[in-house]
C-alpha cells in the first residue's frame, strides 16, 4: 500500500473512530434517531442514549421519493404526537414529505414509526419481526410495548423531531 492510501485510509478509519465514538446521538435536545444502517433506533437527550431498539425498516430501502416506492425517508423531520392504530396498534407520524421536498417533487404520505402488524406481536418475538425489512417506508419496532415505551417519552419530554440518516 502506497502512502498516500495509506493516509487516505487512515484519515477514514479515523473520522469513523471519531463519529462512533460520539455516539449515535447529537449534543443537544431530545429527539428520535434512526441510524438505517445500523437497523437501530435510539431516544436520544442531551446527547446521550435514553434508550436503543432494533428496527425493520422499508421493504424498499431508503431515500424515499415517491408514494408506493416502499422506501424509508432520511433526513430531519417532524414527529408527530403518538395516536392509536387498528393496524399497528401505536403508530407515530413523520412528517414526511417537508414543504420543501413537495416543491422538489417528493410525493407520500403516512409514514410513522409503529410497532408490529396487528396479529404478528402475539405470534412472533421481537426480534423476529425487526429481522427483516417488510414496512412499506414506515420504522417498525418489535412490540407493542417498545412503540409505548417510545410514545410515553416523546409525551413525557414534547419530542417533536426525528432524525432518520
């Protein structure tokens, strides 16, 4: 390996040494972040991890564009507050797409963090159900009582932003 690869790396391992060791959430606020990557979802505060869950994710990757594409979103959105749903039993809006992505032309709508299909929590473990991606754009954690655990900190602190990179 040349030197100057050998720098280039370096300068790589590095920067990714120094992201890890900062952990997966910003200095300040209290706010959601999704690392797609990882497949893990955290409840960040203060710069530190309230809490991480293992998460499925959409069928169709990330980088949502369009309605039906079946795609996670990334980037920086609103939460919305935690409602009931018939199928997923909680289920948080994220407000997707931003008024400036509709002005560029990203189309889509109901996009959440949720926990499992109804019928599925009751059949199959948690990690079961984060093991692949199956949501149609969504975040899924594995239970029911992950997703009210999640809605009762966003309640308890206002969190109204996630942060899905």
């Amino acid at each position: 390996m040349g030197r100057r690869t050998a720098g280039v790396l370096a300068a790589v391992l590095g920067a990714a040494t120094t992201a890890t060791a900062a952990g997966p959430c910003p200095a300040q606020g209290a706010l959601v972040v999704v690392d797609t990557g990882q497949h893990k979802l955290w409840t960040c505060e203060g710069g530190r991890a309230a809490a991480e869950y293992r998460v499925a994710l959409g069928s169709g990757g990330v980088g949502k564009r369009r309605q039906g594409d079946a795609k996670v979103p990334l980037g920086d959105y609103t939460l919305g507050p935690p409602r009931g749903s018939s199928q997923f039993h909680t289920f948080i809006p994220v407000g997707y797409p931003t008024a400036d992505q509709r002005r560029r032309g990203f189309t889509g709508s109901a996009v959440g963090v949720h926990g499992p299909a109804r019928g599925w929590g009751e059949k199959l473990p948690s990690a079961a159900i984060t093991a692949m991606d199956w949501t149609l754009g969504c975040i899924a954690v594995g239970s029911d009582e992950e997703i009210d655990r999640i809605a009762a900190w966003m309640r308890a602190r206002k969190v109204s932003r996630i942060l899905l990179r």
